[in-house]
C-alpha cells in the first residue's frame, strides 16, 4: 500500500513528535480509515520528506517522525506557466495539473478577454485557496518542493518584466510549431510557456508580444485549444521534447 502523504507547514526533523492539524486528522482517520503505528510521509515544501508513524489519541492525532529522505523529483528543466486567468473550475484544475507535470512557477495573467476580475478581497481568498490545491496536488503527485504562484498581473506588466528568459507566446494560426522552436532552445533549462484566454490573444496583444526579443511563437497543430487544455498539453510535450523527465 503507498503511504499517505500530508503537507505540514512546520519546521521537520527526525526524532520529534508533531501535532497534527484537524484537517490532516479527520482525513487519516474518517476518510483513509489510518491505524494507529501505521506508516505515512510528511513534507513542508522545502526539501525532502520525512518517514513517520501516526498515533491517534482521542480527538487529535500525532506523527512521530522517524527519518528523513532527500528524495526529489524535480524536471530537469524550470517552466513557467503564464496562464491567462479563467473560470473557478478551469483555473482550479490547471493549477493541479501543473503542479502534478512538474511547472515550478504559474503566474495568472489578466488579458483583455480574460473573464475573471478580482478585488482585493477575493483575491487573497484565491491565492489561499490555489495554495491548498498546490499543496493538495504535491502530496498525491510525490512532489516536495510547492510550486510557486504569484498574485495575477496585467499583460503589459508582465512583457516589461520579461527579460533574457525564452517564452513561448502560444497562438493557434502561427506558422512556426512547438517542435521547431524547441529545436532552437537545446541549450535552455529555464522556459515560460504564455498561454491565451478562452477568446484567444487579441491583435493588439499579439502586436506587443512580437516586439519583445524573447518571446517565439508557436503553434500546437491545426486545432484549437481550450485555455485549460492548452496549458497542460504544452507543458507536457515541452517536457517530452526537451527530456526534462525527472
């Protein structure tokens, strides 16, 4: 059986006894229906991951820790995912999916058809609960380093923050596709994939991204994506075609 994993955000070391949240606690006893004594793993996002023992005790739940692992699965290759910002669910399972790829940044992007807008408000209740779902996808994926993700930024804050990083600007009609451009980048280990919102890049942004001397585009085939497909899908295949398999 593999042994649950649970993100713990505290200070791990081997031989201490560690309380755990209720949250952690309700999800080992009444949903994985754990024992007492039986094995689990726990991490905090900064390196490695600890063997432990969990103990139940009345209402709350311990974990002693055991030993720690430095075992990593990080790519070989650092991407960014620039991910223009869409709907609850579809934002919600990007984020999982590049968490469980191996993206080591994702930046929400506000585009001139994006549909979401966030006061301040609601964007500190979002930010939290994409951090849950960072922290969710790492301990079912095996990762223990969190992937980062920053707070949303315009479109053109972001091209006059780019600099010496290729990024790739995805764009259905361009002539130049992912493979041929990556055949450019063997050398690289750093890249940032842009991907559009569910209406697609507008021609004023289109015209901004071609001024910019890192940024190429490229297209993934005929069809048309959807915004949350398209993301998952490149990042995938630069991982394929880059061999950043971890």
């Amino acid at each position: 059986m593999r042994r649950p994993r649970f993100f713990l955000e505290s200070n791990l070391s081997p031989d201490i006894n560690v309380l755990l949240p209720k949250e952690i606690t309700h999800y080992a006893k009444q949903v994985l229906r754990l024992q007492n004594n039986d094995d689990i793993i726990l991490f905090n996002g900064k390196n490695g991951e600890y063997n432990a023992t969990i103990t139940f005790v009345k209402e709350s739940a311990y974990a002693k820790i055991l030993s720690f692992n430095s075992k990593e699965i990080e790519l070989q290759g650092s991407i960014t995912l620039v991910q223009s910002l869409t709907t609850n669910n579809k934002m919600d399972l990007i984020i999982e999916k590049a968490v469980e790829l191996g993206v080591q940044k994702i930046i929400p992007l506000k585009t001139n058809r994006s549909i979401v807008q966030l006061t301040n408000e609601k964007l500190q209740n979002k930010i939290r609960h994409w951090e849950k779902i960072i922290r969710s996808a790492s301990a079912q994926c095996g990762r223990n380093q969190l992937m980062a993700i920053e707070n949303p930024i315009s479109f053109d804050r972001y091209l006059a923050s780019i600099s010496n990083q290729t990024h790739l600007f995805c764009h259905p009609i361009h002539s130049q596709n992912l493979t041929e451009v990556l055949k450019t980048q063997i050398n690289t280990k750093k890249l940032s994939i842009m991907i559009g919102p569910e209406g697609g890049w507008t021609e004023e942004e289109c015209a901004q991204a071609r001024k910019i001397h890192d940024i190429k585009f490229v297209n993934f085939g005929n069809r048309i994506l959807r915004t949350e497909t398209a993301g998952i899908t490149i990042v995938a295949a630069v991982i394929s075609l880059m061999n950043w398999y971890e």
